[in-house]
C-alpha cells in the first residue's frame, strides 16, 4: 500500500482535511486508527486538538509506526496562529518514532461546536472572555484557503 491517511474527527472538521488529501494522493485507506495502515509506504495522520496535542487514539497509532514518511495534519479551535499551530505540531511530532521520517505538517483552525463552547463558557468563563473572538473567527473554518493551504503543503513535500 502507497499511501494511508489515518484520523480522528468528532466534529468533521479534521474529516474534510483527511478526505482532500486522500482525494489528493489517491489514498488506498482513509479512515480511523487500524493496523491495515501500518502496511503503507507513506502515512498521513489527523487530529483534533485536544490539551494541546492529539488524542490518545491517534497517539497510540503514531507510537505503532515504523519506517514510513509521516505526514501530520490536524485542526485546533482556540487560536488561528503559526505559533499556536507549531506549538501543537511539536508536541504531536515528538510521539513519532525515531524510525519514521516527518516529511510534512500542517495545521488550520475548526469551529469547535456549541456544546464545548457553553462548557467552557460554564466551567472557565474567564477563558471563555479570553478566546471568544478566535472562537467566532473559527465558525467558518476549516475554509477554502485552509484546504489550500494543506494540499500547497502535500505538493511541497512531493511524495
Ligand atoms: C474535549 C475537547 C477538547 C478540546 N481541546 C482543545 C485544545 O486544547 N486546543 C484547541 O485549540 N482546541 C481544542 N478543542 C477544539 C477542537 O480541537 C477543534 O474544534 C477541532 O477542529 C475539532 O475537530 P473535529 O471536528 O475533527 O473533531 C477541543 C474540543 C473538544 C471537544
């Protein structure tokens, strides 16, 4: 197998970045956490945000990985900065095996959904008044450019 695109999404923000790149690359697996793509050459891996890092499901995967390239791709709702993104990125790559190589990464905003925004509005008000405008400017998100974005990113990297 060439090429698996594995990911998380709750919320289908992630999901619409995993189903571009398998449109992209012409994926032969595109879908959650399995073992069937731990056989590909090449293995791009989403995430939704969570505690600034991926999830337990997805970190499990990546420790699973052995000699591929690694693409890593991922949405996050509180901020739409580099510097946020980065932060997050660093904290996925340093998961990923020694063994593989890290060809790619790239991250983007998604609206993070009315439920978890009236839980941190009820549990962390003052959290809440601190990121209710980058929690707005996420409503649309992600968007054409973003999806762009990540493909401009995957002809980059030329796999
Ligand atoms: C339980 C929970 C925890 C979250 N934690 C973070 C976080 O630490 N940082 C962040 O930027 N966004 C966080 N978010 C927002 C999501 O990462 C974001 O909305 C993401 O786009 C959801 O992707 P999905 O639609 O693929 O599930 C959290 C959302 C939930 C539901």
């Amino acid at each position: 197998m060439k090429n698996a695109v594995v990911y998380s999404s709750v919320t289908g923000n992630t999901r619409k970045l995993a189903d571009a790149i398998c449109d992209k690359v012409g994926a032969q697996y595109c879908g959650k956490p399995c073992d069937e793509a731990l056989e590909a050459e090449n293995v791009f891996v989403g995430f939704w945000a969570t505690r600034n890092s991926c999830g337990e499901d997805i970190k499990g995967f990546i420790e699973k990985l052995s000699g591929k390239k690694v693409f890593i791709f991922g949405t996050a709702g509180y901020n739409n900065t580099k510097e946020y993104f980065d932060e997050i990125l660093n904290s996925v790559k340093v998961v990923v095996p020694d063994s593989n190589t890290i060809v790619g990464a790239y991250m983007c905003q998604g609206k993070v959904s009315d439920t978890m925004k009236a839980k941190i509005k009820d549990m962390k008000p003052e959290i809440f008044e601190g990121i209710k405008e980058k929690l707005a400017e996420g409503e649309i998100h992600p968007d054409e450019n973003d999806i762009n974005g990540l493909l401009a990113e995957i002809e980059r990297v030329n796999l």
